[in-house]
C-alpha cells in the first residue's frame, strides 16, 4: 500500500492490518458529483466483513463481493455511495444499482460471504 492510500485509508475508514484500500471512482454528471464508488480487500471473511460494518456505517453499501484464491488479500468488496439528493448515473443503473440502493446491506453482505466460502 503506497503512502498516498494509506493516508487516503486512515481518513476514510482507519487503518486496519490486514486490510487495503484498493481504489476510488467518482462518476459525474457535468461537474456535479452524483455517486462515488470504492474497492477495499482484506485477508479474510472477518476481515471483509469488519470493512463493511465500517463502511456502511459511513453511508457506503457493498456492491460486489468477489474471493481471488490466489491474491494475497483474497476477499475483494466494491463499495457504492450515493449522493441523497442526486440521480444516480446512467452506468451505474446499467450496471443493476438503484438510487438508494441501500436495503440490508449487512444481510446481503453475509449471504454473499457464505455464498463464497466466508465459513472456512
């Protein structure tokens, strides 16, 4: 992790061994920003699962969850957060996300670990 993500990691969730922030996306429209997107990884379920109680916590719900067997942080999350009072963009409503998509985030998020092998 560079200096820069880490800096970026603290502020947004705080640091946690074991865990990466990944990447930042910010989609606009004209020069309004209407949504923004994240990807953190972690070394396991727990871990995974402790990045998105933090995250929803800050009004960012899991999105896509995705295990790499052979990444050295195996368990990959993409993060969606919308922005309350704007629409959200036409690539992100292709891609399946509704405006406040935000319904049970954690319930979603334990069904896909489990659905991926999160018990081991």
């Amino acid at each position: 992790m560079s200096a820069l993500d880490r800096d970026v990691a603290e502020k947004v969730l705080g640091w946690v061994k074991g865990m990466n922030f990944f990447g930042h996306e910010a989609w606009f429209r004209g020069d309004e920003l209407v949504a923004d997107a994240e990807t953190w990884t972690a070394d396991s379920a727990e871990g995974m699962l402790a990045v998105i109680e933090a995250m929803a916590d800050k009004g960012w719900y899991p999105s896509q969850l995705s295990r790499h067997h052979r990444e050295p942080r195996p368990w990959r999350c993409w993060f969606r957060r919308y922005h309350p009072d704007k629409e959200s963009p036409p690539y992100m409503e292709h891609q399946g996300f509704g405006k406040h998509d935000t319904s049970a985030p954690m319930a979603v998020a334990l069904a896909a670990l489990s659905a991926i092998g999160g018990g081991e």
